[in-house]
C-alpha cells in the first residue's frame, strides 16, 4: 500500500539520537497546482514543504507553527515562504522570470537566490513562546543551508537528507539529530560534531537513497528498519497526517478587513467598489464588496 502525505518520528537512545522521515505525494500537487510554477520553481518549493513538514512535525502541542523563509535582494528568487501548523503545509515564491530564464535546467541554490539568509520561526502554542534564527543560505540546496542552521543557530548536529521521484510528483526527507546532553537558556552543552555517536548515526543515515525516500511503495517504518536494524532499541512513533494548509477562506479575510476604519476600507477600495484581497498561498483573489461592510 502506497504511504504519501505523512511523517513518523523515532528514536535511537542508544545513539542519543532523533529522526524524522516525511513523504509527500497529493498534498504537494495540491499546494503547486494553483501556480503555473516552472520546473526549477517547483522543485525548491517542493523542497521547502518537504523541509517544513519535516521540522514542523517535531512541534509539540495543538496550534504550534513552524515558518521558514528564504529571502534575498539579488538572485531570480526573491522570496520563498513555507509553513507548518498542525499537519498542514503550505507554501509560495516569487520569482523573477527574465533573470530564471538564464539559468541552468538545474539551477543550484546559489545560482537561484544568490547572496540570501534563511530565517525559521517556531511558534509554541504551550509556552506562548516565539522563537526565530536566521543564518546565510548556504549550500548546495535547501537541506544544506537547514543542515547549516541547526549546527550555527542550535548547536545540534544535524544530517538532512531528501529525494524526489524521477517524475517530480512523489518527495521523501530524513532527518536525523544528535541530541543534546543538556543546555542553559538556548546554548547547547556537550555538543561536539566529532561524537562517535553522532559519527555512527550520520554514517548510516548517508546511506539512504533518494529513491527509497521518494518511493511511496517502502513504507516509513521499513526505511527506518534498513538505517537501523542493528540498534539495541529503535523507538517508533505514531504517524502525523499531512494535508494542504492555506487558512485563507472569505469569512477569515473579512473578519480581518472589518478591524479597519470606514475611511481605511473606503482607501483599500477600488473604483468599481470592492477590496480585493490575495492570498499569495494559493494564488487566489478574495473580492468584497465594500457595502457589505455597512450593514
């Protein structure tokens, strides 16, 4: 049976390590079906909703949420913007095609963004708390520069491997963590990317193939079995369902538009009487009709 559109967690406490895998199959055509995406655009943001599902599944408790945005002033992608909230991905980029168009077929992270930062936010729904690090996009790819984010903005040793199906519509991603033997405020102790442990965990986890990410026909639990068969103790986790996340609907933006002033919304009008609102997301228009806001 095909396994797309999730992600599972597990352990290796002989290792002190964490990972997670995620597979995406509908859920990532649904997110590009609204936009007319070229083939490089559409890769990195289907890499990026592999890499937001990936990190964002690590969240704890209800309404947690997870963005990660990679932006710059100079390269043909000027912004690509990914999120997470409770199973739901979503994502979008804006482009330059004039500057695209002189790219490679396979254009590779520097040649898309050029000199850029990578910034994720995690939102805890428990403790309220907010929390953002943001370092060079660096790197071959996106799992690069998240690789390089973990190790300079966490000080967690990090190994983030992904691979998509020769037909661009099936994606997998591992992750894999050292984790931390303790830590005081946000600065991680004991943390040394020459742990034999950490070099024992990332040397099995370099042996994953992209196909075995991507095929829908190996289940997750069976990937993990082939990385770590020979662990003491393997400790497995429910799987999280995936899904198509844009929040945008007529009810929400209105909502939010009639926090405005009379002469605000009056502003935000056009001249045959509407607000129009787009959700970048899901590249759809929301008209309202400016009387609607009378009544």
């Amino acid at each position: 049976m095909e396994e797309l559109d999730r992600s599972k967690g597990f352990v290796l406490p002989s290792l002190h390590g964490r990972g997670r895998l995620v597979r995406l199959g509908p859920v990532m055509e649904q997110v590009l079906a609204n936009h007319d995406y070229p083939p490089a655009i559409a890769r990195v943001v289907s890499e990026g909703l592999l890499l937001v599902a990936l990190l964002g599944s690590l969240l704890k408790g209800e309404g947690s949420q997870l963005t990660m945005q990679a932006q710059t002033e100079s390269g043909a992608v000027s912004l690509l913007v990914v999120d997470y909230l409770d199973g739901a991905v979503r994502g979008y980029a804006q482009f330059d095609a004039e500057k695209l168009a002189l790219l490679p077929a396979q254009p590779s992270l520097f040649a898309l963004f050029g000199k850029g930062y990578l910034a994720i936010t995690f939102d805890q729904s428990a403790s309220k708390e907010r929390y953002q690090g943001i370092v060079p996009l660096e790197g071959s790819c996106l799992s690069d520069a998240v690789e390089h984010y973990f190790v300079q903005s966490e000080q967690i040793p990090t190994l983030v491997r992904t691979g998509f199906s020769a037909d661009g519509l099936q994606a997998g991603a591992l992750l894999l963590q050292h984790l931390p033997d303790g830590e005081e405020g946000r600065e991680r102790l004991h943390v040394r990317l020459d742990d034999p442990e950490w070099d024992h965990l990332r040397a099995h986890g370099e042996t994953i193939k992209a196909e075995e990410l991507s095929d829908s026909n190996l289940s997750l639990d069976d990937i993990v079995w082939r990385l770590f068969h020979e662990e003491p103790e393997i400790r497995v986790f429910e799987p999280v369902e995936l899904s198509k996340g844009c929040r945008c609907n007529p009810e929400r933006i209105r909502s939010v538009i009639a926090q405005f002033s009379h002469e605000e919304r009056v502003d935000m009008a056009a001249d045959n009487g509407k607000i129009s609102v787009d959700c970048a997301f899901c590249n759809t228009a929301f008209p309202l009709e400016l009387t609607s806001f009378l009544n």
